[in-house]
C-alpha cells in the first residue's frame, strides 16, 4: 500500500517523531498507519531503554493542589540538560505528573509510574516524551499530603529547580493564607 507525504505528516502530527522515521515507519508498515504507530512506539521503548543510563540531572518541580488546598502534591522530574528543562512540553508533562500523583494512592516512584496521566500510565507517557524528545528523563521523588485542618501553600525557587511546600496548621483558606505561607516557603 502507498503513503502520501500527507500521510508522514499525519503521522509525524499524531506521534510527534521526525519526519524521517515517520516515513520509515509507513514504508517499513507498507502505509499502514496504525501498524506504523507500533513500530513507532515499539522503537521509542527501544531508544528510551538506550538512554536510561545516561544521567538526568537537571528538571523541574512541579506542584499540584486540590481541594482548595487541603491536599498537596510535588514531583521532581529530571531530564539530562536544563535546555530540555525550559521545553514548554516537559514543563506540562512535569504538571501532569504533579496532578497524577495526587490523584494516585501511589506509595513509591515506581507505583507512581502505574498510575494515570491523561489516558495512559505514568510510565508510557514518560517513555513517549523520551523518545520524542531525546534525552534521558526520570521521576526522582514525590511527596503527596493532605488533611482537613491543614493547608499547603508552594513556592519554587530558581525557576522551578527548587521546589517547597509549605503545611499550615489552620481553620483559614489557602487564599488567605497564601502570602504569609509563600513568605515561610521562601526562607
């Protein structure tokens, strides 16, 4: 069966991998775009496990709240330069690691990696946006917290390298706590 350059950019628009491997997908699935779609993936699980060892040592923190503050949620998220760090796409994945790990029961990394981010697993979309992207990236650590009477409040310093997170023991709203806790986050 015969692709159209139409058909690689589809292909392109729908994975996000270059245009040369989409089309060595397609020839190689003989324009078959969904078998071209798992040879796609199939290949970045491939070029994810060659660079897992290389190492992820700059990234972002991200934080996510929930319930008007009474839960909490913070992840450090690793990529191998601060070039990748900035890239508005790691930064919104960061995020969604942030929200999946509050809306998770996940003890650990690695039970974090099993738990859902918009559709799939932790894991899959980490491993797609390596392969996307092309560097070594890792969930480092997460911390999760909660509870009625307790409000948390964020603050992150060198442009999201650093990350606090505030528990304030209090009746008040993280509205109206807001820039006191901010104040204590910085020191």
């Amino acid at each position: 069966m015969a692709f159209t350059a139409k058909d690689v950019k589809d292909l392109r628009e729908k994975t996000g991998v270059g245009m040369m491997e989409c089309k060595k997908a397609l020839t190689e699935a003989d324009g078959d775009m969904d078998k071209a779609i798992d040879l796609l993936r199939e290949k970045g699980l491939a070029s994810a496990a060659k660079k897992a060892g290389r190492i992820a040592a700059e990234g972002l923190v991200g934080i996510a709240f929930a319930d008007g503050g009474h839960k909490a949620a913070m992840v450090e998220v690793n990529s191998e330069t601060d070039f990748v760090a900035k890239n508005p796409e790691f930064v919104e994945f960061v995020n969604n690691v942030a929200v999946a790990a509050l809306n998770s029961d996940a003890a650990d990394v690695e039970a974090l990696a099993a738990a859902d981010c918009d559709g799939a697993t932790v894991g899959e979309v980490l491993t797609a946006k390596i392969a996307k992207i092309g560097e070594n990236m890792s969930i480092r650590r997460f911390v999760r917290m909660g509870g009625d009477d307790k409000v948390y409040v964020s603050y992150t310093h060198i442009n999201g390298k650093i990350g606090v997170l505030v528990e304030l023991q209090t009746a008040a709203d993280q509205a109206e706590v807001a820039d006191m806790g901010r104040d204590v986050a910085m020191q």
